[in-house]
C-alpha cells in the first residue's frame, strides 16, 4: 500500500525561508560548503509558498466571480 505524502504548509516553508535569509543575513561569513545546499532548500521552500499562494489565489478568485 503507498503512502499518501503529507503536504507541506505554507507556514512551514515560509519559516525555513526566514531561517535560511536569516543565517545568510546575520553572519560575517557564509560557510561556501553550505551555500548551494542552503539555496536548493530556499528555492524549494520559495516554490511550495508560492504554489499555495497561488492556489489560495485561484481559489478566491474563483469565488468572488460566482458572486459576481
């Protein structure tokens, strides 16, 4: 039987997002190893927010219209 992935949440990924543009912002210097494996991981986390942001959009959008 497979199992069904649970969905990441916007909130979750907005807060990695904070994370990571905070570690970059509040250091003198960036450790080089960790710089591309840090932007993968923002990119990801920029990606799923902006796909729910996105969705919810749609969504409302969607409902104002039938209001119309």
């Amino acid at each position: 039987m497979a199992k069904i992935a649970k969905a990441e949440s916007f909130k979750e990924n907005y807060a990695k997002l904070q994370q990571i543009a905070n570690q970059l912002t509040q250091t003198d210097e960036v450790d080089i190893d960790q710089l591309v494996p840090m932007v993968d991981e923002a990119s990801r986390a920029y990606q799923i927010c902006k796909s729910r942001l996105d969705a919810v959009e749609a969504a409302l959008s969607q409902r104002l219209d039938k209001e119309d």
